[in-house]
C-alpha cells in the first residue's frame, strides 16, 4: 500500500506564547508533532505491518520540521518530505497548504493519506476534506478504527462521543482522532536507523507552483489572548446570609438578574 501521512509541527500549547503587535512570539517554546498526526503516524505504521508496502510522511514548513519528520521516521515510517517554504512564501493559510498538497500528490499513486483531526494550534479541521475533494478522494473524518480488505475500508467514527460505521474503499483520507491508538514512542535503534532514512527537501518551485498561485485567501485580522480571569470571590457567614449577598451580586456586579 501507499500509505500518506500530513504532519504538521505545532507549538505544544502547554507552552507559555505571548502576543506582542497581534503577533505570536513563541521564542523558546517547544515545538512537537501535531498530537492528532502522532495517531496518523502510528496507524499508518500498522497498516503497512498488516498490509505491506510503505509510509511516506510529508509536512509544509519551514527547516526546523525536520526534527519532527525524523521522530515520524523513528517511530517506523518508512520516508519523509519537507515542502520548504521558508524562502519562497511569507504568508499561508489552509488554501496555501491544501494547493501545495494538492500538486505534491498530483503524479503519486494514493492508497490512503492520514491526517490528523485537527491542528491543535490554529484548529481549523479543514486541510484533510479539503485535500480530499481536491484529490477527488473519499473522505472519512474522526476516525477511531479502521480495518482494509483488499480494496474495502471499514471504519468507525466518534461522532461527539457516539459511533458511526462507515464502509468506504480506497483510495481513501482519512483524518485521526484520540482512541485510535497509543502512538509509540521512537526506540534507540528507530532513532538511529531514522538518520539514515530518506528525507527529501521540495520548494513550491518543484511542485511547478508560483508564489501567486498558493496566495492565501483569508487574513487574519487580529490576534489576541483571552482577558485574564479575575479572581473568585469566596463568600463568608450564615448560609442565609451568603445567598441574599449572592442574590444581591449578581443583580449589581454579574448583572445576570
Ligand atoms: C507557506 C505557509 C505560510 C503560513 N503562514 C502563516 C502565517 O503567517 N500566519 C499563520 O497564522 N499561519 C500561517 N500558516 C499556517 C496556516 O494558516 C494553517 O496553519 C494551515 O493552513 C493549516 O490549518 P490548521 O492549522 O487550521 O490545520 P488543520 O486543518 O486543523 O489541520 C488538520 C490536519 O491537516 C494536516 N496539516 C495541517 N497543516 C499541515 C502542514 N503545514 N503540513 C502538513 N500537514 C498539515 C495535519 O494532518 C493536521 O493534523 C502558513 C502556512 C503555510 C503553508
């Protein structure tokens, strides 16, 4: 089979980010694998130990994703790719990435891509079904178990915490959500045999793209973190008494009454 993973490095947002002039300054924050892609990761590995063939993981970014595709090797995919776009673009939205997807798999031979649900930095959801619908490939959201026979995929997916069946066939997307698996960590000896394992480096340029052609379609017109949270007000005395002062603050103070 030929197994596609997107990855995407994100800031993990345990990490401390502060937003000076509406833009994030993430100095020193750590940088991960997207959590939803480790799941990508790790099924696409069982489904080429099940299956055969081979797992090629492939992210749009900049130099420093090069960190997070040798752990995706480590873990045991097979090859990666970086479409670097340091040099060549400033700005991107899910309309850049999804066109700089699109003309990557133009001429590959696709059995099934694995994405992640969502990116957990900017959340949109949106780049799987749209890669989809480019490719003209089926598209199966949130899954949480998948099973391939021959060209036949059954699937299961968390609708809000119900399960839905899906009976679908390749080639196929899919997007991963939390339940699928427990994504391994990378041993010593996927480590070093990562270091060897081919990594390929594109410009959009590669992909017969031009800058014009991948210009984002939306724009961010603000960025901003959420008011800090004032401290709770703890109230004393007789029971009777705490609820006329409550009663009474939320009449004048949360004016919810
Ligand atoms: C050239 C370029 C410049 C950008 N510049 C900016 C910028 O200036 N400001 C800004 O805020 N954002 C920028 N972005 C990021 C962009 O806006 C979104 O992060 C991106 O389109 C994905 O949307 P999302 O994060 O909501 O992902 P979602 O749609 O939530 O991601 C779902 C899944 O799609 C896949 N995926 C998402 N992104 C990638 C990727 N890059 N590579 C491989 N797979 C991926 C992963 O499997 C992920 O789990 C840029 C992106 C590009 C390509």
């Amino acid at each position: 089979m030929n197994i596609y993973v997107l990855l995407k490095r994100t800031f993990d947002t345990e990490e401390k980010i502060s937003v000076n002039n509406g833009v994030i300054t993430d100095d020193g924050a750590e940088y991960i694998i997207n959590p939803y892609d480790e799941y990508a990761v790790e099924e696409a590995i069982n489904l080429r130990d099940e299956h055969g063939g081979e797992v090629t993981v492939v992210t749009i970014g900049e130099e420093e994703a090069e960190k997070q595709l040798r752990t995706a090797l480590a873990m045991g995919a097979d090859k990666a790719v970086l479409i670097n776009t340091e040099d060549d673009l400033e700005e991107g939205d899910q309309f850049t990435t999804v066109k700089i997807l699109e003309a990557f798999f133009e001429d590959k031979e696709v059995d099934i891509i694995l994405g992640g649900n969502v990116a957990i930095d900017e959340a949109s959801g949106q780049v799987g079904p749209r890669l989809a619908e480019r490719l003209d490939i089926a598209c199966v959201t949130t899954i949480t178990d998948i099973k391939v026979d021959g060209t036949t995929v059954n699937i299961e997916r968390d609708v809000e915490g119900d399960v839905e069946k899906v009976e679908t066939s390749l080639p196929l997307l899919v997007t991963c959500q939390q339940g699928l698996n427990e994504p391994r960590y990378p041993s010593l000896p996927g480590i070093m045999k990562a270091k060897k394992k081919p990594l390929d480096e594109l410009e959009i340029d590669d992909l017969d793209l031009d800058e014009d052609e991948v210009e984002p379609k939306t724009k961010t017109t603000e960025i901003f973190l959420p008011p800090e949270k004032e401290a709770g007000k703890v109230l004393e005395g007789e029971v009777d008494d705490q609820v006329k002062e409550l009663v009474s603050l939320l009449k004048t103070e949360a004016k919810v009454l």
